[in-house]
C-alpha cells in the first residue's frame, strides 16, 4: 500500500482501490456483454433446431411428401453436425471465457443455454421415429398408388365406350347445342386423365418402378381429337349464328363474323378429311358448311349496311332509287333486311358503299389533318436579355405545311371529294395563308435579330435617329406580336390572326428602309474612310456602335492597316493619345 522513493513516501492504497473498482465495473459490463450474446446466438441456434425437429417430426401422406421427407432425412446428418458445431463454438467455448473471471449469468441467458444443450438428444428422437414413420408412409403411398393405378385402368375401359358412342353423335336433327358440350367434356376428361398419368409417372419415378405407358390412353387422345375440334367449332358457330341473323344488326361485329366464319369453315374442311366414313358426324358438318357459306354469302351485304362511310346523303340516294332501302335502325335485323328483299339490290347497296368508303377515307386524313394542327404549338425560346421570345424549331412546322398543302390539293383532284370540296378548299386556302405569314414571320424575325443589337447601342441611335425611330416602331410591333404568341401558342390560331399578314408586311416595308439607310450610313463612313471598305457591315457597325471607345478598333487593325497588329494608348478619356505603333 506504500513505496518508498528516496525521501518521498507514495501511499498507494486509494489509487490501487479505485482501479480496483474501475477494472472490476469493466469486466461485469463485459461480462454482461458477452452472456447477451452468448444467449442470442443460444436462441437463433435453438430456433433452428426447433425448425430441425418440426419438419422430422411431419407426416407423409403423398409420394411426393415422401420423396421431400427421404431428401430431408438424408440431409439430417450435415444438419446436425453443423448445428452442433455451432453450438459448440459459438455458445459453449465462449461460455468458457466466463469461467475465470467467475461472473454468474442471468435467468434469461442461462435458460437459452440450457435449452440448447437439450435440442441434440430430442432430435435424435424424433430421427429415430422420423425413420420409421417414413417406411410406413412410402408403404401407405405405394399401395395408394397400385390401387389408383388399377381404378384408372377401369376409367380407361370405361372412357373406350364413351368414345365408342361419341363417334355415333351427330345424323339428321342433331341438337348442337345439347351435343357438342357432351363431347367437349369427354375431351376435358381425356385432359385430365393425361394429366393424371404423368402424374402417376413422376410418383414410379419417385419409387423407382417401371413406367406406365397407357397405350389406350394415348390412341382416345389421338381419336377423339378431331371429333373435339368439329364439335367445338360447331358449337361456337351455332352460338354465333342467331346473333347475326336475328339480332340487332347495329350490335354485329364484322370482324367477329369474318373471324367465326374463316375459323368454323376451316375446321370444317379438316374434319371432312379426318371423319371420312362416320356418317353421323359429317352430316353435322355439312348442316354448318351449308350455314358458313350462307354466312358468307350475306357478309358482303352486312359490310355495306355497317359501313361507318355511309352517310344520310347515301341512304336517301339509295331511297330514291330502292324506296324500300333505309338506314339499319337499332331493332334492324339481318333476317327481317333479307325477307324484305334487300339482297336483290345487294349491287346496287355494294356500289354506294364503296363510294361512301372512299369519301370517308378522304373525310379521315381531312380530319387528321385537323387534329394534328391543334396540338402544334409554336416553340419559343427567350432572346438573350431583351425580355422577347422568338420563334425557334420551325423546321418540323415548314415541313407539317408543306405536307398537308400538299395532301389537301390532292385531296381536291379526287373524284370522290365533292361532300366536302368547299370544305378542303378552305382548308387549302388556310394553309397557303399559313404559309405566306409564317415565310413573311420568319422574315421579319431574321431582320429584326440582326438590327436590335444595333440600334440597341445610344451611339448608332444618335448617329441615325431617323432610322432609329422608324426600328423602335417596328421593335414595339413585334415584341407586341410575341407577347400575343406567347399567350396563345398555337400555330394556326397564330398564323389566322385577323391582321397579322397586314402587320408582317409593313414590318417588312419598315426594316428595308431601316436597311437602306443603314447602309447609307456606312457608306458615307467609308467614303470618308476609305480603308474601312476592308471591313465587314458587322465589323464596321462594332466599331460605330461604341465610339466612346477606343479601344475597340484594335481587333480590326490588322485588316485596315497592312503589317499593323495594334495601338499602344495611354491615357483616359480625351487624353487618351496613341504612344506607339505595333507590327504584325
């Protein structure tokens, strides 16, 4: 508890207590630690061994339970060596570590442990049954499936003199409707009883045995295939059929009967083929082929009344003609249309049709034409810092005007234009007046970029005020122009605003004559000047246009003096004196 150091007496005892205690705290909150994990890892493995013992301790009542319960079983030995090895290093030789410094271990953690160390011995037990429960299960199983096999055999038997008087179904009168779902139910049994055998093969495969063939089987699959496929397409036609004739005509499909009758009168040509000699079944094809090629018959007739071409102006032309033709009304029905005699001017009805077919087409692309325009938008983009939005990407707008000017006076050569000639006229009129604006609109917009950085200089608006003034008129038409644009973007609404063209044009007028004298203007310059000829408009403009700077015609000297790269200036303002010439 003391040391003596010369003449220094160090008294220890307080320190070495306080570290005493301060070692003693960090080892219980180590320990502590330690046996929370320690019962964590305890709990996850017990879990698993649980899961282990739950599965062991599980029936077979199938062959397939019994081939997952065999794999299982046969994986039951790594499982459990695993398992034990992990308890051993991550549970119990960690729980050596606590043996020195003689910490006890909570309720919770000790219990965890605990049950641990008892799960290797209870799922031994439950193996050990597991096993025995097993070979009871695969001979249940087996003897299960030598009886279904056997049952199944009978059902086979059974299904050949099913098949036998299926083949007999059909003759004169025959009732499709009551007929063909006996027939396809025989063909879904014969489904399920395929499906049934492979499942009988996986479960011999699953016991190691010889796998069944059932020959019968497979030759009523084959046979019954093509009585199946008649019965089928005739039933699906039957059902059709009442529709057509004697329902609403308005609520037909074409599509559907062009569909039913190609399907149906396929199926019939293969079953002629496939059923040669059985009489009964080929007299219910030859009633369906009689009704398809009825079917077919009045298809022609059932496009022309369907037509969505065929307008009033048709039907009252078909009127005067036919009095007895009138527009299909929602209780027309194919058969009444028929028994009134129509199919007697069926000609006549197909020659308005195809006429009305080709004005709809026309009147489709009119109205796509439409359609497209009214979502086109003018796209615009902002001018560097004036506060204007000018128009940009107008290429697919030019090409769009072309194209559709194009179609529309197409469109006014065909001979079936005259419903709606006034119409398309019109429209042509519009696009070629869309057409000009928009060529004169591009125009001024050409014009007006290049002159507003220009007269945007107070040097040029005081050397040319005249010319200024008229380009401050123009300035306000066309930021007022934009500003309307900009609210209301869309193309042809712009392009037929009610003076617009007027406005262009005198845009236009305006900017020559500020181009003029524009001109004028550097002319005289030039004269006065006459190296200044070396210069460019721009260049020339970029050196007027800031006169109160000097320094800006140094990048343009080495084009009006030869062998000249620049002026050396000192000074400022009106001081400012050129001190030095200096050579390329």
């Amino acid at each position: 508890a003391e040391v003596r150091t010369g003449l220094l007496l160090v008294r220890c005892g307080e320190a070495q207590r306080q570290l005493s205690q301060r070692a003693a705290r960090l080892c219980d909150g180590v320990c502590l630690t330690l046996a929370e994990r320690l019962a964590t890892r305890a709990l996850l493995l017990s879990a698993k061994f649980e899961m282990l013992h739950t599965m062991l301790m599980q029936d077979a009542p199938s062959a397939e339970a019994v081939q997952t319960m065999s794999e299982q079983l046969e994986r039951y030995a790594e499982t459990v060596v695993e398992l034990e090895a992990n308890s051993n290093s991550d549970v119990l030789a960690q729980l050596e570590l606590l043996h020195p410094v003689r910490r006890a271990l909570s309720d919770h953690a000790l219990a965890a442990i605990v049950v641990l160390s008892r799960w290797p011995a209870e799922v031994a037990i439950a193996h050990e049954e597991a096993a025995l429960r097993l070979e009871r299960a695969r001979k249940r199983a087996m003897d299960r499936l030598l009886e279904e096999r056997l049952a199944f055999a009978d059902s086979l038997e059974l299904a050949q003199a099913q098949y036998l008087a299926l083949t007999q179904l059909g003759g004169a009168g025959c009732n499709i409707d009551e007929t063909a779902p006996v027939v396809i139910a025989f063909s879904e049994m014969l489904a399920g009883f395929r499906t049934k055998a492979r499942l009988f093969n996986g479960r011999e495969a699953i016991f190691r045995w010889e796998k069944s063939e059932w020959p019968v089987l497979s030759q009523l699959s084959v046979s019954a295939e093509p009585y199946s496929h008649m019965w089928h397409a005739a039933n699906e036609f039957a059902k059709a059929y009442p529709g057509w004739f004697d329902g609403p005509l308005l609520d037909v499909s074409i599509a559907q009967i062009v569909d039913e009758v190609s399907a149906c009168d396929r199926e019939m040509k293969r079953a002629i083929t496939s059923l040669a000699g059985c009489t009964a079944p080929l007299r219910v094809v030859d009633d369906t082929v009689k009704r398809v090629e009825e079917a077919r018959a009045m298809l022609p007739l059932v496009v022309a009344l369907l037509n969505p071409g065929m307008r009033e102006r048709h039907w009252l032309s078909l009127s005067k003609a036919v009095a007895s033709i009138r527009a299909p009304s929602a209780n027309s029905t194919l058969r009444h249309l028929i028994d009134t005699g129509l199919p007697e001017h069926q000609q006549l009805l197909e020659e308005v049709s195809t006429v009305a077919s080709k004005e709809f087409a026309l009147e489709r692309v009119l109205e796509r034409m439409f359609a497209e325009w009214h979502a086109q938008p003018f796209v615009l983009a902002s001018y560097r810092e004036t506060g204007v939005a000018i128009l940009s990407q107008l290429d697919p707008i030019q090409i769009l005007l072309d194209e559709h000017v194009l179609k529309a006076q197409a469109m006014r050569s065909s001979a079936f234009i005259k419903p709606f000639e006034r119409r398309v006229r019109v429209w042509e009129t519009t696009l070629l007046a869309a057409q000009e604006a928009l060529d004169t609109w591009i125009r001024v917009q050409a014009v007006w970029l290049y002159l507003e950085p220009i007269f945007n200089s107070a040097d040029i608006t005081r050397q040319m005020p005249l010319e200024a003034a008229r380009f401050a008129a123009v300035d306000g038409a066309w930021r007022k122009l934009m500003g309307s644009t900009q609210a209301r973007p869309q193309v042809l609404e712009c392009l037929a605003a009610e003076g617009l063209q007027a406005t262009l044009d005198e845009c236009v007028k305006s900017l020559e004559v500020v181009q003029r004298g524009l001109s004028a203007y550097l002319e005289t310059k030039r004269l006065a000047f006459p190296r200044l000829f070396l210069l460019s408009n721009d260049e020339l403009l970029q050196i007027l246009a800031e006169t109160a700077e000097p320094q800006r015609v140094q990048p343009h000297l080495p084009k009006i003096f030869e062998g000249v790269d620049s002026l050396h200036m000192e000074g400022e303002g009106e001081a400012l004196l050129v001190s030095a010439l200096l050579s390329a």
